[in-house]
C-alpha cells in the first residue's frame, strides 16, 4: 500500500498514513483532534520496472548512445562515460 503525506492546519503536524490505492481519504484525523488535508506534491512518479523512452527524448541523445532504449540504460551511459551526477 502506498504512504500518504497530510498537513494538519491546527498544529501544523505532518502525517503519513498507508490506504489502498482505490480508497485514499483527502482528510485524516490528526491527534490534536482536528482533520488533516491530503498534501499533493509535484514529486517524481515511482514505477514498478524500467520505462521506455520518448522520441523526443531519445533525439536528445549524443549519436554514440544511440541505442539506448531504457533509463536504466540511459543511466549506465551516463556512469560509464563518468557524466553520472554524485550527491
């Protein structure tokens, strides 16, 4: 089950709570009694797998990685050719 983040407005405490995916409340009751609101963030989306590329995105590409088909792939690329991000 995923983990929802609420925000409660009378004691500004944060709350993560599990619910099934077909059943997510959009309030919660907080502890100090009052009801929390669902917080919607503009996070990433998390995926069960790898994710095929866009054209668009493989346009991008230089020509010497021109079969990369995948993130994964995308991401080994980057570390073999030392342009991988570290922090």
């Amino acid at each position: 089950m995923p983990v929802y983040e609420y925000k409660c407005k009378k004691c500004r405490r944060s709350l993560e709570e599990m619910h099934p995916i077909t059943a997510i409340p959009d309030r919660v009751k907080c502890k100090c009694g009052a009801m929390a609101r669902k917080v919607y963030s503009r996070g990433a989306v998390l995926t069960d797998g790898d994710v095929k590329w866009l054209e668009s995105a493989k346009a991008t590409l230089p020509k010497d990685a021109e079969n990369i088909q995948t993130r994964s792939e995308h991401k080994r690329y980057l570390r073999d050719h030392n342009l991988a991000c570290i922090g």
